[in-house]
C-alpha cells in the first residue's frame, strides 16, 4: 500500500510542477525529439530483464513543463531458461513532464502519463497470446544539455499493471532541440 501511496504523491507532483509550467509559460523552449536504450524488468517472476528502446518527441511548452508523446520498444522477456519462449510489450505513450532546474542548465524532471501497449506471448516458435491495455506511467529523470542543441537524458521509468504486472525501465539517451 505504501508503494501506491508514493506513487500518487509522485504523480501529483509531476502534475502540479506541469500545470504550474503551463499558467507561466513565459519563455517556451520548443520542439526536441530522441532515442533512448536501457535496461527493464518485470515484477513477474521467471523472465529475463529485456533491452527496452524508446523514440519520443516532445514540446517544452516552458522552463518547467513538457508534453511529450514516445513509441516504446519494452522488447522480449525470455522465460527464464528458454530463449524460444516469452513476451513481447510495445506501444505508444503520451506524458507530461514537470522540470525544476538544476545548475546552469541542467533539470531533474517528473513524468506522468499513459502507456497503451499490445503484448504478444510466444511459446517455441507458436503464438500463444495476445493482450493490449492501457497503463499509468510515472518516472524521474535527469536532463542534461551537452550543446545548443543536443542533450543527454537519463530517466527511470515505472509501467503500471501491464496484465496485472509492472515494468521498470532504467533508460540514457540523447536528443536534438528543433
């Protein structure tokens, strides 16, 4: 219960910190689209971590908030012990981010939004299944500006309920500001 209870205080955070961003947009920051690679696990038990792969667009609509809108790869869980069996989550997500600065130009940020995923089970080759839904997301991240237009991102992300099961992705990428 406890996990749940920080998760909504996390969220409203991340939502606070974005509505507050959207009454000050005082100097917007425009477009920045990226790709990022990383590590996730499932809290099911007996598979494999996958080697999830984001590619996100996003508009920074101010100095503390953006939408951003990914198509995210969380790729294959192999059960543990077979490589020929497992499932396979992808979909689309559509998120708002709540940024606080750091530094001279660096920002943490909070994420909240929703991740509507098709997940396809296969067993030896055969299909064994198909699900889709629609789960709440919530992360932290840490951007960093490497130049004028490009940055380094490092973000953790948490997929709630995908068939009554979470993911955790742990993600470093790079963008380009357009």
């Amino acid at each position: 219960m406890n996990r749940y209870r920080s998760l909504i205080v996390t969220s409203l955070i991340a939502v606070l910190l974005a509505c507050g961003g959207l009454i000050n947009s005082v100097s917007a920051q425009g477009w920045y689209g990226g790709v990022s690679f990383g590590d996730a696990s499932t809290s099911a038990s007996g598979f494999d971590d996958s080697s999830p792969t984001t590619l996100y667009i996003g508009n920074r609509i101010s100095n503390t908030a953006a939408v951003e809108f990914a198509y995210v790869d969380l790729d294959e869980f192999d059960v543990e012990g077979f490589s020929d069996a497992y499932i396979e989550i992808s979909g689309f997500e559509v998120s708002a981010l709540g940024l606080a600065q750091i530094g001279e130009s660096s920002s943490i940020y909070g994420k909240v939004g929703l991740y509507i995923w098709d997940l396809d089970a296969v067993a030896f080759g055969v299909d064994v299944g198909e699900e889709d839904g629609t789960s709440l997301l919530f992360g932290l991240g840490l951007d960093i500006p490497i130049g004028e237009t490009i940055g380094a991102r490092l973000e953790r992300v948490n997929y709630l309920d995908i068939e009554d099961e979470d993911v955790d992705t742990l993600n470093l990428g790079l963008y380009a500001n357009f």
